[in-house]
C-alpha cells in the first residue's frame, strides 16, 4: 500500500528538515527594512517614556529568542539577530518591544 505524504510521518519529517533548513539559512530583512523596524521600535519606546524592561522580561525574552529558529546568536558582533524584524539583542531591553511572530510581548501590553 502506497501512503500519501498527508499520512507518511518520514514525508512529514524531510519536509520539515527541508523547511528548517531554509529557515535558517535564510537572510534578515534589507537594511531599509531594519531601518523602518528601528525607527518604529524608538518611537514606540520613546512615546511610553523609555521605559526598560525588567532583568526578569529580559532573561525571559533572550531564553525564548535562544531556542527559535530564526535566532542568530552570533549576527551583531554576537549580541544576536533576528531573522523576522532583523532586531539585535538590544531589542530585548525595551519594556515596548515585542517579538515580530509573537513569541513575546511588550511590557505595555502584558500589563494590560
């Protein structure tokens, strides 16, 4: 009997590899596109006072950013990059930012 990839789990899982793989190997936003991402995230910052984010949201974030597969530990002179909004690790330290794919949210919003 011949399985379909919709039930043949090793179909499933080189398709997955492949995905990853691309995932990975994929290049951050242009730099117009980071340029605009930044200035969003400032603007953001600076309209709720320049808050920072507490050592406790900070370690949460970089733990999370640490295990998805659009972080790149070593991008940035080794404070990471994001692959999604191409943010560094400073990213993390603004009480106002949140994760482009919604792995992680604004202080703001979490407070809410």
């Amino acid at each position: 009997m011949i399985r379909d990839d919709k039930t043949n789990p090793d179909l499933w899982d080189e398709k997955a590899s492949k995905m990853l793989e691309q995932v990975r190997n994929s290049p951050p936003p242009s730099l117009g596109q980071m340029a605009v991402n930044f200035a969003t995230s400032m603007s953001q910052w600076a309209s709720k006072g320049f808050k920072m984010a507490t050592e406790k949201t900070r370690k949460e974030r970089f733990a999370t950013c640490e295990k998805c597969d659009f972080w790149k530990p070593k991008n940035f002179g080794g404070m990471g990059q994001c692959l999604k909004c191409g943010c560094s690790g400073a990213k993390m330290h603004l009480a106002t930012s949140s994760c482009p794919i919604g792995k992680w949210g604004s202080e703001e919003l979490d407070k809410s």
